[in-house]
C-alpha cells in the first residue's frame, strides 16, 4: 500500500507513475475520499472540543447552584454527543471505502526500472551457460516424460481435470530430489532458515501479502471455513511478523520454505498448456527477506545471485532479465526474472522471479522495526524471490539434459539425493 501522504502531496507523479505501468488506480476518488476524512475529523474534533467545555461549564454551573442551565446545557451537550455518534459512523463509512480503493493501487516502480508498455521493453541484464550441442531434434518435456514414464498426463487429467498430472517413478524422486536439495542450498550456503508455514490463510493474510484484491479471480477459496489457498509461500512468509515491531537488530531476516502452490492461471494459452509449465497445482521454493529500507536493493541483488547460483550448479543456460514498467507486476518497485533455455520447448522459459517490494507490504500488514529502543516504528522492506520451483526446473533439466538415446543425463549435484542414480531410463 502506498503511504496516503506520498498520494495527497504527489498526485501527479503516481499518475504519471499508473501510465508507465500501463494500469489504473482511483487515484481522483482517493483523493476525494481523504478530503471528505479530514474534513470529517475537523468537524468531529471541532465538536468532541465543544463538548468537553460544555461538561466543564455543566460542572461549575452545578456548583454554583445553577441546576435549570446545567439541565438545559446537558441536553444540548446531548444533542452534540448525538451528532457525534452520526458523524463517527460517516467517518468509519468514509474510512473503509477509502482503505478498499488504496489497496487497489499499485507500487510505485523504482527510477531505475526500464520504462515501457510490456515485455517487449525488458532488460537484459546478463547471460549464463553454454546451450548444450544435442544430437537430432531436442523433444520437449511432455513428451520424454511420456516415454520414459515420468510424467502421467492422462491419468492426472482422469482425476482432476485439465492442467493436472501425475509425477510416477523417477519422474517423483526428481521432482522431489530437486525440492529438497533446493532447501538444503538455501539454509545450508544462502544464510536462510526455513519454515513450514500453512498453505491456507485467512482473508487479512492475502490482503497483506497484496493478493487480495486485485488477484481474487486467481485464487482458490474455502468458503466454509473462510481459507484461501495459498498461490506462493511469500503470502504466509509476509505475515508472520503481521502488527509486530521488530528490532533493527534482527533485520535482515532471511527466510526459505517450501510449499505447494495453487494458481487458476486463467489467462494463459497457447503453448502455455502444453506439458507442466502453467498447471493449477505445483510447489516451490520461495526466498523471503525483511530488511532495513537502505539495504534493500542490495538485499535484491543477492536474493538474484542466490536463485543463479542454483541454475548455475546445475548447470543449466540462463538469462537475467530485469521487468520495465508494463511488466512490472503490482507490488514490485523492482524485479528481475531469471529464465533457463529449454532446447525441446524452444523458448527462455521463466524460472524465477525475484522482487523488491520495499515497504508496499509492510504497509498493508503493519510490520515495522525501531532503530533504537524508543525510536520511532518505522516500516521494513520485503522482498521475494523463487528459489527455485522444482516442476519447472524439471523442464529445464529433461530438457537440456537429455541424450541420443532418449535416456536424461542426472546433474550431478542431484546423484546424491537420488540414491547415486546417473541416468534416468525407461521405467
């Protein structure tokens, strides 16, 4: 959520701002709504001041023996404590509705984010990895993963439907090798402690994670019981430090967990269906920092260079892309994708996001730090990245590591967790 302040004395640069994220915002409502809340306050305070010297003047006439005015002061003292209640209940109205349009307004982008309407205008920003010399037609996953029975698309799609599928044989060892050796990484060379957070959360928990409202048709809800299904771990990472005040001492603090996701991924098409890259259920590997607002950005920069390191340990080609304006997202001031070349797709495939949301969340869930003891509370920066998801990782890695004779080449970093297993064959 955007400081209320930065929009009434800024108005103009957070339009600006909406054109370059080629998005809108009620910028002129909010504005008028925090008038009509001021001039609310005024009058209420204004009036709250009038009664307390009504009451004081109720008892010195009492004390004067002056009972008929004081009986006639206390009932127009009455009337006023009336008006009150009237405009409180105005100004509570007036308060939410100016709170439910803040949240649909987006972070603003940081001065050195590439501007432009979409992703078409991103940024290159480095390259890693030789792309691998295969023999003959490289054969994207869906289809080795048919072959070679890892990967069960008609059976998933019997159960539940399109978008789903069934991880069997070494295609499940894989999927999960990948989880846990991501998790070890992570708390064991990166500094991260991890978590087990819960995958459904109350309403106030996406709302403060800044999932709600603006993704609401993306997500999976409980009705009965008023859960939401998480679509990523930063949601409940976000929010276990809700209304806390932290000490600057514990900044930065570093967090790992490893979650199932659940998205409806509505708008994707094309290609986009085929195989396992956008499917409704899958896990990841989510990295999530709190920091001081000055350390921020650098924080980003090794939040990045952690995701790489695990590309680059399994030696898989990648990209570092940084997102401008139009492909920002809504909560990012900043953010960089990193995408691994899958030779059997044919395309640079998203692998992890990476993002700098400074303190849009830590507006909306309240969660601050003091400098020293008795400072001011001031808000922390958060800042999320992928790290990775094993389901896509698992593209990259059937894909560039697969061999002439239709067998997939095990990264050697993964031998290990896959009881020594070199060479992934038919089962």
């Amino acid at each position: 959520m955007l400081d209320l302040a930065f929009i009434r004395d800024n108005p103009d640069q957070v339009k600006e701002a909406l054109v370059k994220l080629n998005t809108e915002a009620p910028i002129d409502q909010i504005l008028e709504l925090d008038r009509e809340r001021r001039d609310l306050l005024q009058e209420v305070e204004s009036l709250r001041a009038e009664r307390n010297a009504g009451s004081k003047q109720i008892g010195e006439l009492m004390r004067q023996g002056s009972r008929d005015e004081a009986e006639a002061l206390k009932g127009d003292m009455g009337k006023i404590g009336a008006l009150i209640g009237e405009l409180d209940e105005d100004l509570r109205q007036v308060e939410a509705n100016l709170r439910e349009k803040q949240l649909w307004v987006p972070n603003m982008p940081h001065s050195s984010v590439p501007v432009g309407p979409d992703e078409s205008h991103n940024a290159l920003v480095r390259e890693w990895g030789q792309v691998r010399d295969l023999v003959g037609e490289p054969l994207p996953h869906w289809d080795l993963g048919e072959t070679l029975g890892l990967i069960d698309f008609e059976r998933g799609v019997k159960m539940s439907g399109t978008r789903f599928y069934v991880f069997k044989g070494a295609g499940a060892a894989l999927h999960r090798a990948l989880g846990n050796w991501f998790i070890d990484v992570g708390t064991r060379d990166h500094g991260y402690t991890e978590v087990y957070p819960p995958f459904m959360v109350r309403e106030e928990a996406m709302i403060g994670a800044a999932h709600l409202p603006k993704f609401r048709d993306n997500m999976y809800y409980d009705a009965e019981e008023d859960f939401w299904f998480i679509g990523t771990a930063e949601v409940p990472l976000t929010n276990l430090y809700r209304d806390e005040i932290l000490n600057a001492d514990q900044l930065p603090i570093r967090l790992l967990a490893h979650t199932p996701c659940f998205r409806r991924e509505k708008m994707s098409a094309g290609r986009d269906v085929r195989g396992i890259k956008r499917v409704h259920q899958f896990e990841k590997v989510e990295m999530y920092k709190f920091t001081a607002p000055e350390t921020s950005f650098d924080e980003l920069e090794s939040l990045v260079a952690d995701a790489e390191e695990l590309m680059q340990r399994l030696g898989i080609p990648y990209r570092v892309v940084e997102m401008c304006t139009g492909d920002l997202g809504f909560a990012a001031a900043k953010k960089y994708d990193i995408e691994a070349w899958c030779p059997g797709s044919g395309e640079w495939m998203e692998i992890s996001s990476c993002s700098n949301v400074t303190d849009f969340q830590a507006r909306r869930a309240n969660i601050r730090f003091r400098r020293q003891p008795k400072a001011k509370p001031e808000f922390v920066h958060t800042l999320n990245g992928s790290g990775l998801p094993p389901g896509r990782v698992m593209i990259a890695v059937m894909e560039n590591y697969q061999q002439k004779d239709g067998t997939i080449l095990v990264p050697e970093v993964l031998r290990s967790y896959l009881g020594g297993l070199e060479v992934i064959k038919s089962a």
